[in-house]
C-alpha cells in the first residue's frame, strides 16, 4: 500500500517566459566556449545538423531549446540564428537541474 504519497505532474511547464541572449550550438559551447559572430557560421551548420541549441542569457543562464512537436517552425526559426542575440519565448520547463525552453517563438534583436 503506498498510502500518502504523492507524485507530482510529469511534464507540466514551471511558468511562461521571454528570455534575451545568444543563441548557441550546445556541442561548440560546452567543450570550447565558442560563440559570437565569428562563431556564427559553425554555429548555424551545427544547429542544421542536429546539434541541440540553447540560449545563453544576458545574465548568464543558459537553457537548452526545445521543439514544439505540434509546432516546429518557431524552434527552427531559432536555429537559424546561431550566433546571433534573439529573444526566445515558450515555457520553461527544469528537470532534473536541465533548464529548458519549448520555444513558441524566436525573434533577432
């Protein structure tokens, strides 16, 4: 009997967001800190690929970027601005010390 415990909701969205910073291609900036305009042109082949992207804020947060599978054109707006600074909107979710956002949309600053 597991009488008194209780299981939180798996997959609920902490809250609604708009963060601004830079976003990155994870693989370049996790081992060599690569980012910037020079890094622009890796940064927008490796989110092609595949690569998962994140948005590193202006007050240093990073959160890794997520598709909406029922709509996934906002997150691959977002890929195509690799290296750039945007504004990233969608819910945030955090698992297991992972911050996230499931973008809902993607705009250049």
């Amino acid at each position: 009997i597991m009488a008194g415990i209780t299981v939180p909701a798996l997959g609920q969205a902490q809250e609604d967001v708009a963060v601004q910073g830079e976003i990155v291609d994870l693989a370049c900036y996790m081992a060599k800190g690569s980012r910037g305009a020079a890094h622009k042109a890796c940064a927008v082949m490796c989110a092609k690929k595949g690569v998962p992207i994140g948005v590193l804020t202006d007050t240093g947060e990073m959160y890794l970027l997520l598709d909406d599978h029922n709509n996934p054109d906002p997150y691959d707006a977002a890929k195509t601005l690799a290296g750039e600074r945007a504004e990233i909107s969608g819910k945030k979710y955090n698992k297991q010390g992972v911050a996230s956002i499931v973008v809902g949309a993607a705009k250049r600053l």
